[in-house]
C-alpha cells in the first residue's frame, strides 16, 4: 500500500483497509463518533496531501507510518481546520528517541552544554519531528493520558501567535485574560503535585510530569489527555475540561 501515499496528492482517498487497521491501532480515535471520524479520515487524507515526511537514521515511511501520524495529528483542529498547521510542511520520523545536544547561555553570560533526550519537538515556523516508538504506542500509552503527536502539534497551535505561553491565539484580550489566568491556575497546583510527589514521595500526579516544566509544556501535556482519555482528564482537570472545549470544539462550547 506504499504506492497511495505516494499518490496522495491526485487525490485518492485513504484506502478502507487501511483506515480500520489505523482506527485498531488507536481506539481513542475509533471511540470517537461516526460523524467525527469521518471528518477526520478527509482531513487526514487533506494533510497527507499538503506535508511532507523524511524518515531519520535509516527509518522508512509507509502508508501506515504517514496515515498513523496524520490521523493523530489532526485531532486538535478536527473543528478548526488545517489552516492552523499551514506554516510548516516537514515531518521527520525517527525511529526512536533521540539525544540531542543544546546550549544555553546564563544570566551571567557562562555557556553551558547538555544533552536531552527527545521523543518529539516543534520549531516555530519549522518542521516537526517524531519519535515512531511512541507513535506507534499511542493506543496503549492512551491510559496514562499520552500522546506524543497531539503533544508536538498542540505546541505548533500555541505557537501561531508567538511565544509559546500556554494560550492559543484567542480573538480577544478579554479571552486571553481569563484562558491565562485559568491555565495559570491549574498549572500551578499540578506543578505543586509533582514537586510533593518527587520530594517528598507523595502520590503521583497521573498526567506526565514534564507538564511542570512550564505552562507551555503543561498545555501541550493536558491536551494529550484531553484529547486521548477524556473520562479521566475531565475526573482529573474539571475546570480544563469546559475551557478547552471553548476552543477546540467552538460550534459545541457556543451551544449550536
């Protein structure tokens, strides 16, 4: 099935058998409504269409590879529309992790070199990139509320408007306000959670804790779960719940 992928922009739609296997892999999407994954099977197809994907360290993009992370990908703006992701084309897929090498400069103007470990990144304006191990895990990891495509283009929305901050271009500042103060909020009583947990052997939080690394980590971190295990997010962040339902689900949060 590698030849549709590669026909992909004559506009052949996604063969079934290949749609089914992608829904089996991901329950979190066959879950959805009937209504709603159809839709996303079209945008699917459409974002295939417009991106293109470069395999890293000898790894090969298949039809299942491609349609696996474009099913995922578009979940975020399945009521928004592909516009969101228009600023960039590149996807790189990796096989796995990887390691890579940073600097940074301190306030006193010392350099510093590090390594970190990455299973995914978004760049501003550029492309994307993907670890497949946690790709194609995504049904499993679903339960602990991760997901690391939605993670890597939730941070590509955050960005539409500048720094990431953790707030998605609203349409006022008067929105803008009470999303910030909101996520501010919460963001400040899971990082309090995590810190009681490391420190001091309290119990767990359930999301990742790299979510307390900053707002902007903590929303792309949330809005894994909220996409991937619902249920628990709303049981977990009842006040998250509703407010990214006003974004990401506009007809519904308006009431029509």
């Amino acid at each position: 099935m590698f030849s549709w992928w590669r026909k992909r922009k004559a506009g052949r739609p996604v063969p079934d058998a290949l749609w089914r296997e992608v829904l089996r892999r991901y329950p979190f999407l066959a879950a959805r409504s009937a209504a709603d994954i159809e839709r996303l099977r079209k945008l699917a197809s459409q974002f295939l269409a417009g991106k293109e994907f470069h395999g890293a360290n000898g790894f090969v993009i298949t039809d299942r590879v491609a349609l696996s992370i474009a099913a995922q990908a578009v979940l975020p703006v399945l009521h928004l529309g592909l516009a969101w992701y228009d600023d960039f084309v590149g996807i790189v897929v990796h096989p796995g992790e990887v390691l890579a090498r940073r600097t940074t400069t301190d306030h006193d103007g010392v350099v510093h070199h590090y390594a970190e470990v990455l299973t995914g990144e978004a760049m501003e304006r550029g492309p994307v990139m993907l670890s497949w191990t946690d790709v194609a895990s995504a049904g499993r990891s679903a339960e602990q509320g991760y997901n690391v495509v939605i993670h890597e283009f939730v941070h590509k929305i955050d960005m539409r408007d500048g720094v990431p901050d953790g707030c998605p271009p609203l349409p006022t500042a008067a929105a803008r306000r009470a999303w910030q103060q909101a996520m501010l909020t919460e963001y400040e009583a899971f990082r309090e959670r995590v810190v009681i947990a490391e420190r001091f052997g309290g119990a767990p939080a359930w999301l990742d804790a790299y979510g307390a690394q900053s707002i902007d980590e903590f929303f792309a971190v949330a809005c894994e779960a909220y996409f991937v295990n619902r249920p628990r997010f709303e049981a977990e962040f009842p006040r998250l719940a509703p407010l990214f339902d006003s974004f990401f689900v506009p007809n519904a949060a308006a009431g029509s």
